[in-house]
C-alpha cells in the first residue's frame, strides 16, 4: 500500500506524539491531511487492534486520539492512494491583471513556489524554472493578452522561449501518478513560432508552425509523475508561446456489479455486495477503490450486506441476474434490511459518462423504479414486467465533491444491477448541472415555471435561437404528451427558462428536458438533460373577488421596451430599435391606429435602430407642450463596444426636437444597458445602469469586460446643474474626466451594487422600489483592495474579501427598497464594494449567503439586505404601483411585477410593516388575467379605469389590454351563452376559468356589433370537434358541461363570420 498524501510522515509524527502525552486532547490536521487513511491491515487501530478513520471529512479530530480511546506507544500507519488523491488542476497562462475564465487559475510568469495570489487557489505550487539547471526563474515579463481571439483561454499567453531571454520550463507539484495532460500553444497576434511541447519528456505538440488561418494548436498526453513534479519544456522549439494546460488524473473507469456476497462477478468487474460506504479490500474489489452504501437521510455509513441476490434468470447474463434492493423498505416483510440506501463511489471530480441497470427477472412485485445520479435523472417510474425486466441508461455527469452519488428518489422497490462510470470524452460541452424546481421535486405548484439554475458552458453563453420547443420540452410523465410551453434564454445566455402556456395538472409526474439541439455560441450542443417532479394536489387559491379579461390588441404588433401614458392621456410604446407609438385610448380601453415616431432612429442616420429602454415624461410636460427623455445605444446584442449609452431629451407636439444630454454612460457587451427612467419626489430624474459582468469581476459569458464607476448603480440626474450639451460622463477608469463624486457633479450615484434592475416604482408610501435581476451560476467576484475610494467618500480599509471565480450558485431575483447611499450587493472594484449579496458570515443559514465564501466572510458594512425574494431566474422587470380603487381597493397600493423568463406572468406584492418590505404577496395564478403572457417585460396602468397594458415581447411581440371585471350582471348558462350588454370594438378570447377543471368551466369573449356571424367551436387534440356553441355580439361569457366527455386538452377557438379569430387550450381532469 502506498501513501495517499505526500507528507503522510508528518501525520505520523503528530500521532506518535498525540499517543505519547494523552492529556492532549485535540490534533488539529487540517494542514498536511486531506484524504482518506487506513492504519493497520485489520482496518483497526490500538495497542492490539487497527481501525480505519475518514479523515477527509473533518478539519480538527477532538477527542479522537486520546487515552480512552488508545494505549500510549508506537503506531504505524500506511495509507491508501486512489485516483481520487491525485492532482486536477487547470492553469491559464497570462499578463497579471487578467482575469481568467471560471475555473482556471493563474499563472503569469512567477517563480516556482507556493502560489498565494488571487485566481490561484489555495494549497497550490508552481511556476517557472530555467531550462538548462532547473534554478527559479522570474518569466513575470513575458505573458500577454492579445486583443483576439474573444476566448481568453487562447487571447493569453506565456513566452517560453523570449527572444534574447532566458528560456524557461514549467511545473507543478503533484502526487505521484498517471495524468491525462491537455496543453495549448498559439498566439492571436503573431504567426512567428515553431511550437514543440514535451511533458513529462513525452512529445505533446512537435513542430506546430502556425499560419494567420491556423493560429493554434493543442493536444493532449497521458503521462506518468514519480518525482512529485510534471515538468513541462520547450526543448526543439523556437519562441513557444503557452496558452493553458489541464491536468487530470488518469483513470480507466470504474465497473461495478451489485449482487450477493458468494457470487463472482464477470470478468473486468468490481463486487458490490451492500458493504458500507468505505475502502474496498474484499476478493473482486479491485485496489485502492473506495464506494458503498449510505443512510438516504444523513449519509452515514449503511450496512446493506443482506439486501444482495442472485436470481435464476437470465442464465445468460450474470451482470442482470444479479442486483441490490435500493428501497427495501418498500418490501413486505423484507428478508434483509429494510432501510432505504444510496450508492456513493469516490472518483477524481470531473465529467463522467454512467451507465446503470435495474430490474428483476423473478420478482416484479409492485415497483415503480427510478434512478438518479449526481442529482441528474438516469431512469424514471419503471415498471419490470416479465417481457421487460430490465432498463437501462447512460447520463453524464459531473462530481465536484469527490464522490459519485446514486439514489433511487421518487421511486419505489427499485433494484440495481450494475453501474458503469467511465471518464467522458465530452468535457468541452455545456450541459446542465441543476434545475429549479430540483429533480425529484415534490409539491410542486400547479402554476410553476421551470429554468436551469446552474449551468456549465464551457464555451461562453447559449446560442438563444436554439432554444425552442423541439430542444427544450416538458413531458407528462417519462415519454408523455408533450406540454404546450413558451421557452426561452436569457439576455446573457446564461440560462434556460420553460413556462407552460397553461396550469399543470395536480398531482401529476412531469419530465423536464434539454437536448443536444440547444447548442452554445460556438456551436457545441448540450448534453441531453432530464429532470422530474410532481406536482401538488392543492390548487392555488384565487385573489376574492378580483380578476382581469384580457383582450387582444391586434394593431399592437411589435417588440416593445418601454409603455407609458403621456401627459395628453395617449399610450406611448417604445420599440427596442428606438420608434415610438403613439396611441389614442378608445372608450373600451383598446387602442387605435399608431403615429409612429422615428424623431430618436433619424438623429442618427435616418431609420437607424437604436437599442431603446427608458422611456418617460418630464413631471412639467403637458399635453401641448411634451418632454420626453429616452435611454439608448447601438443596436447589438452581443459584442457590444463599451461607453456607448445615452440619454437624450424629445421634445415638440410629435417628440421631434432631439438633444443628447448624457453620452458615454457604461455599456455592457450584451444586455446590460442604462435602463428605465422615472422621475423621483425630488424632481431628478433617476434611472438605472446594468452591470458589466455575472457577479462583480470580468467573466468570459459577458466577454471579460469590468465593471466601471458608474455601472450597476441607480444614477440620479440633478437636470438644473446641465450646461454644455451633452455631458460626457465616460470616467476615468475608462479614460474618461468625470467625477461623480464632485461637489456639483450633475450626474451621480444614488445607489449601489444593483446589478440589472430594468424598472423601478416610487411609491406612494414613499419608498423606492428596485425589482433586480440576480446572476446565473458561473461567474466571478473580486478580491477587495485596501485604499479604493468609496461612493460614500471613505476608501476601503477591510475586511478582507477573497476573489471567488465560477461561483457554482446562481444568485437570487430579489426587489430592493432603496435608500440613498446604499449597497444591494452586486460587487464592483470600481468603488470598492467587493463583498457579494450577503456573503457568508456564520456558521448558520445567513440572508442571501454565498455559498463559495469561506464562513466568516461579512457582508459590505453598507449592504441593505432586501425587500423581497423572487428566487431564481425569474427575470422581475416591468413594476407599477396599482393606483386605481377598483375592486373596492383589493389591489390599491400592491406592487404589480412582470416576470419576464419564469411563470411569465404578474405577480402582485404588498408593501406593509415598520420597514415598508414586501408582507404578502399573490402569484399571477390567483389572479385570473395575470397569467399566460410570453415574456411579458413592462406594463403600465391607466389609473382613470383600472386598465392594465402589459407588453409581450416574446415571438413578434405585442400589447395586451386587462381590463378589470367589474360586473356582476352576467347570467351563465351551462352549453349556451347569455350576452352582458357591452359593446367591443374588437374581438377576443379568453383563457377559460378554472383552468385545468373537472366540471364545469367558464369562457369570456368579446364579438363586435359589425359581426354577422359568431360561434365557439371546440375541438379534442385531433382536431374532431365535439361541441359548437352559438354567441351573441358585445361581450359575453359562456359555461360548458362536461359530463360526456373524456379528460384531456381541448382546444376552444373563436369564429366569426366564418374566419378563426383566436384559439386556446384547456385541460379536463377526472
């Protein structure tokens, strides 16, 4: 047996000392132990007796080695190595102010030594050494960013070989073993290499000559470390340039057969036969592993040793005739052990390919079998049958913790053969770690959207054009009908959001899932995704007595940004390319012919697009007399240039007088950008700057741009201290002159850390509301720096922040009440906030913790906390305060906010308390209108009659009318139709209501009085229909009987004068 850490004499040393003075009653071996020890042949340890003791799982054993527990004398101890002891390390060589991708560390040219900078880790050793003597080399000089390519892997670099220089060899200390090393050379600026790279002395790239086509090179070796050192040279080359390299360790896989303890496994396979999770020394478990079973509730050590059998059939296939009983527990008087357990293995972190079997060939019983690993769903409800007793499939997944982890969650008597894991060829994929809801969710509301919460792109953000319902897709059930869904991206391509376009069924398995059709920028398809959850079988109760129609507005064509009703009681529509329409509001709330207004595009070239979100009306402006103010910047979405937002002032009867006043305002590379306007009780106009980066530091989804002084920040404009137009507010951290920390600095920062609040709402009670979007997992945070100036004039002088990089958390939606001077915790070196959200300060569950920060780490002293949690990947944009006493005040005061990439719908809040916070709120489900948009992103109230306009920005775009239902007049009879005397302009459907029902449901629409010919036809989903009802012009409502018909979709369309006006789907239960 060998050791399993390199100063394995070190820890004997501690012991034999600890044994010899038993008063000492604590070891603390945090600094030179870390992995798994086995002392003694017998797994025991005392005088006469050896036991085995994880020691990877604890910082400080108390009370461990002490006289009560062992004799005084000498002790020996020998260690186990696995793969799992082995180095894994990904290096990216570079300039030293480089931030690299998520991930990787840095080296920028040090001499070989303990590495303690930020972006390097903790534990770490390596660096540069002189070729010819082995003798420490500085090569700090000599690494380089180019301005190309966009991917920072391969734009950074290392000159091995200077010209006139010292050449230079690198490496690593590492645990002796076999790795699988990938290195890079190239340059993006200069084709004037001939590359060669050995490793270990093997040949990796020889004689790589680059041309302006073919500018880099990479490859990979396996070789093997006995000198505690991988040595990486240049030697036959002539001005080597390094771009990165990944080290791994070496492993063939792991296969593992679950069965008896008496039976021999096939040829090439491991023996599982229910032993406790621990080091594998029986017959047929190969050296130097470590797997077995744990309790499914606190994942100690389970003894499942009597669970294992051996059936009589397939004679022909040991490997399925075999099998250990995963849930027990599940078994009338169970012959073993009836206690669920999972399967745990301990392997190097890293992407794997697992394949696994279940089924019984004898037994079926009754069994639902399912079978997820590393929380990713393998198999789902299978059902063994003697034509079918078995089911097998391959996932690939990723291990971070050193262990590999199988459970059978959600399914009932599952039996597992075997399992195959196998490192995966697919590491340069994006694929998706986890989902909200979780897999194997329960409970789940019937009103729910789905999204990615974690995802691993390798490669830079989603391609969103690939994300449509034949990639992305939610089943009933394993196999099921597909559910009609809207899905869509994020404007950062970091995540993935499906919302069904009607309730879900209660008490129903759904199956969520992503195929390799979703591809990322550079083109790579996601591994294939599945996940499951059920859902609850309590409906959500509705808001008494308040409820919306919706009705369909179809002059409204467009993608809209922004809607507000201007001082001359018209609604006015910005376009995300920069027109304004204008509409006159008809008596009945819809809208007639749009003016179009292209006075923002023509100032820059005429019928140039303009990428416009702010949009509002001067508190002075009147209805002959109109002042508007509108944000913008170039039309691009991705790779944008930076310094390039605006904001400029319209003014005249048709907006037509068009003046810059705020130029250079931060810009993000994608959809970042200086957002909504509002003018505050102080008469300044504010408005909002998104971020620049995911969490704070510059990453690779948002091009490695930072952040700068006035980004991700609520900016207040003071418009009587504007003189020279525009003001160029580009500061100096950008090249830039000006100072928003000035005495009279006319533009400045109000708030702080508020990293993409789209919209904002003064409310009556006084407060100033933020509804933010919060980061997808994978990006970086700075480490704080002594001496920066911060907004509140102070400089930074501690605590201590460390940098964090890939932040395996996505970060919450949250609203913020906004005070002035604030921070709400998006990080920005700029001005010296470093801390994220609320970082993580205890030992406990802290508010808005960050998980990847070390406990102790606090919170900016200037955090404000938050109002209200939205979750994740809810995307809360558009806000409004409902100011109209409709529904006797049911909904006065609430905040209404659109969520944009889950539930796509309005969620209403109320502010309450000594603080003003959010005490209550009603999600859009229990509020009949609020539901069914497609990326509903901004809304606006007519508070003259309670007329909500909410924009949908998905597909074409659009705008859609709720009007509040207000009559109590309507007579419904079941099968037929009885009219409300109101006439209706245009005509409309609405979603019935309930909706999934098992009855009876309600249908409301609207018929103009020119109609010569109206009717509902309802269709089954093969297009038979199966029921016509005859309407009467203005509007109405119907009930329909089900009694005769079957449960399932239905599909209800409107016809007048012998044309299909519009159609839905709803759901029968029974």
């Amino acid at each position: 047996m060998r050791t399993s850490f390199l100063n394995l004499s070190t820890a004997i040393a501690a012991m034999f000392f600890l044994l010899s003075f038993p008063f000492l009653q604590t070891l603390d071996i945090s600094s030179f132990l870390t992995n798994t020890v086995e002392f003694g042949a017998t797994n025991r340890l005392s005088v006469t007796e050896h036991r085995s003791i994880n020691l990877a799982k604890v910082s400080s054993i108390s009370n461990v080695f002490h006289a009560t527990n062992f004799s005084a004398g000498p002790y020996s101890a020998t260690g186990n190595k696995g793969a799992y002891a082995l180095t894994n390390l990904m290096i990216n060589f570079q300039d030293v102010s480089t931030v690299p991708p998520g991930g990787w560390l840095v080296d920028f040219g040090q001499p070989y030594g303990a590495r303690t900078s930020a972006n390097q880790g903790t534990g770490n050793t390596y660096g540069w050494v002189k070729r010819v003597d082995n003798t420490l080399l500085d090569m700090t000089a000599y690494g380089r960013k180019r301005s190309s390519p966009s991917d920072v892997l391969l734009a950074t670099l290392m000159h091995m070989q200077p010209s006139g220089a010292t050449e230079g060899k690198w490496e690593a200390l590492v645990v002796n073993g076999t790795y699988n090393v990938t290195v890079s050379v190239g340059d993006g600026s200069y084709v004037d290499s001939k590359h060669y790279i050995n490793i270990e002395g093997t040949a990796a790239i020889v004689n790589f000559i680059p041309t302006t086509s073919n500018r880099f090179k990479s490859s990979s070796v396996t070789v093997t470390v006995s000198d505690g050192k991988l040595t990486v040279d240049a030697i036959g080359g002539t001005n080597t340039k390094i771009n990165y390299i990944i080290i791994q360790p070496s492993i063939s896989g792991l296969n593992v057969n679950f069965q008896d303890s008496a039976t021999v496994p096939p040829a090439g396979w491991l023996k599982d036969f229910g032993q406790p999770f621990g080091v594998r020394t029986s017959a047929f478990q190969g050296s130097g592993n470590t797997y077995g079973w744990i309790h499914k509730e606190d994942n100690t050590p389970l003894d499942l040793t009597l669970n294992g059998r051996r059936r009589s059939k397939p004679s022909n296939n040991l490997l399925q005739a075999t099998l250990m009983h995963m849930q027990a527990d599940d078994v009338v008087n169970f012959a073993g052990t009836p206690i669920e357990g999972r399967w745990e293995a301990q392997i190097p972190n890293g992407l794997y390919d697992v394949t696994v079997s279940i089924g019984d060939a004898v037994y079926f019983g009754p069994n639902k079998q399912s079978i997820n690993i590393e929380g990713v769903l393998a198999i789902i409800d299978y059902i063994s049958t003697a034509t079918a007793p078995f089911k097998t499939a391959t996932v690939t997944v990723e291990v971070r913790d050193g262990r590999l982890t199988v459970d059978a969650f959600g399914g009932n008597n599952t039996k597992i053969n075997y399992i195959s894991i196998v490192p995966s060829t697919s590491s340069n994929l994006p694929f998706v770690e986890t989902v909200n809801p979780p897999n194997r969710s329960g409970n789940v509301g019937e009103y729910s959207s789905l999204s990615t919460d974690v995802l691993n792109l390798p490669n830079g953000g989603i391609n969103n054009a690939t994300i449509t319902p034949a990639t992305v897709f939610l089943t009933e059930g394993p196999g099921g009908p597909v559910v009609p869904a809207n899905v869509n991206g994020t404007g950062g391509g970091d995540a993935i959001t499906l919302v069904p376009s009607a309730p879900l069924k209660l008490s129903t398995t759904y199956v969520f899932n992503v195929t390799n059709g979703v591809k990322d920028l550079s083109g790579a398809g996601f591994i294939p995704f599945s996940s499951a959850f059920t859902t609850t079988s309590v409906p959500t109760p509705p808001l008494p007595n308040v409820t919306f129609t919706k009705v369909q507005l179809t002059n409204t064509t467009g993608k809209h940004s922004s809607l507000t009703i201007g001082p001359d009681g018209k609604l006015y529509a910005l376009t995300i390319d920069g027109i304004i329409k204008r509409f006159t509001i008809n008596a009945n709330g819809t809208l007639g012919t749009p003016q179009l207004i292209y006075s923002l595009q023509d100032a820059y070239g005429t019928r140039k697009q303009r990428l416009a979100v702010g949009f509002a009306f001067d508190p002075s402006s009147t209805a002959t007399n109109l002042i508007a103010y509108v944000t913008h910047c170039t039309y691009v979405f991705q790779n944008a240039p930076d310094w390039d937002g605006k904001l400029t002032k319209l003014s005249g009867s048709n907006l037509q007088t068009v003046q810059d006043l705020l130029i250079n305002l931060p810009r993000s590379s994608k959809d970042h950008v200086t957002n909504s306007i509002t003018f505050g009780p102080d008469g300044a106009l504010y408005f909002t700057q998104g971020s620049l980066s995911g969490m704070g530091a510059a990453d690779m989804t948002w091009n490695m741009r930072d952040e700068h002084l006035l980004s991700a920040a609520l900016l207040r404009l003071d418009l009587t201290k504007l003189s020279t137009l525009p003001l160029n507010v580009k500061t100096t951290d950008g090249g830039g002159t000006y100072n928003p920390y000035a005495t009279n600095a006319p533009l400045t920062i109000y708030a702080s850390g508020i990293r993409n609040a789209y919209d904002m709402v003064w409310h009556s009670n006084g407060e100033l509301y933020l509804p933010t979007n919060g980061s997808a997992a994978g990006g970086n945070t700075p480490a704080s720096v002594n001496g920066t100036l911060r907004p509140d004039g102070t400089t930074y002088n501690g605590p201590n922040v460390p940098a964090l990089t890939d932040v395996p958390q996505t970060q919450k939606d949250y609203l913020f009440r906004v005070k002035k001077g604030g921070y709400y915790g998006h990080p920005n070196p700029s001005r010296g906030e470093y801390a994220m959200n609320g970082a993580n300060p205890t030992a406990g569950t802290d508010p808005a913790q960050v998980d990847a920060y070390v406990i102790g780490t606090r919170p900016d002293v200037n955090w404000r906390g938050f109002a209200f949690d939205f979750q994740n990947n809810k995307s809360p944009n558009g806000a409004i305060e409902y100011k109209s006493n409709t529904f006797n005040g049911a909904l006065q005061g609430k905040l209404l906010v659109v969520r944009y990439s889950q539930n796509d719908d309005i969620i209403a809040l109320t502010p309450g308390g000594t603080n003003k916070d959010i005490v209550s709120f009603n999600e859009g489900g229990s509020i009949q209108g609020f539901t069914g948009f497609v990326d509903p992103l901004d809304l606006i109230e007519d508070v003259r009659n309670g007329n909500i306009y909410v924009s949908e920005y998905g597909g074409n775009g659009k705008i859609t009318l709720l009007k509040p239902n207000t009559s109590s007049s309507s007579s419904l009879v079941s099968g037929n139709n009885v009219g409300i005397e109101q006439s209706v302009s245009s005509a409309y459907l609405e979603q019935n209501a309930p909706n999934p029902f098992s009855d009876n449901t309600v249908i409301g629409y609207g018929v103009p009085q020119d109609a010569r010919s109206m009717k509902l036809v309802i269709t089954d989903m093969r297009g038979t229909v199966v029921k016509k009802v005859s309407l009467t012009k203005g509007k109405g409502q119907i009930t329909i009987a089900w009694e005769e018909l079957p449960a399932g979709t239905y599909v209800y369309s409107l016809w007048i004068d012998d044309k299909q006006i519009d159609s839905k789907k709803m759901i029968l239960h029974r």
